[in-house]
C-alpha cells in the first residue's frame, strides 16, 4: 500500500503505524504522532491504528537544548 509519511509517498507492507515506525527506527515513546487527522502523545499505543491506503502520517521528534 501507499501511505504519506512526511510529505512523500511511500509504499510500505507495514499493517499498524507502530509496525510502520518500528521499521523506520522511529521510537514512538520519543516523538510526537499525527496520524489520519489525529494527533499522538508520545508513548502512545500505535499497535492498534491500522495503516490505510492513503492514509497521512507524519512524526515530529522531540528534542531539547540548551
């Protein structure tokens, strides 16, 4: 299937956004999630948000400095 991440398309087999992520070396516990719409806290359980065709999906990482 094809999905957005980050602005660009990418075809992935990945089946929830969790899978998704793990794939990509994205810790969700470390960043924050928009996905169909809906934003995710970090630390969110994502294994249940199934991935759709087309579906948005982009991931914005926490950082801090100083």
């Amino acid at each position: 299937m094809k999905i957005k991440y980050q602005g660009e398309a990418v075809d992935t087999t990945a089946k929830t956004v969790a899978e998704f992520l793990s794939a990509r070396g994205v810790d969700p516990a470390k960043a924050i999630v928009e996905y169909a719409g809906e934003v995710y806290a970090p630390g969110a359980d994502l294994s249940a948000l199934a991935l759709v065709d087309g579906a948005s999906l982009d991931v914005f990482k926490m950082t801090a400095g100083g």
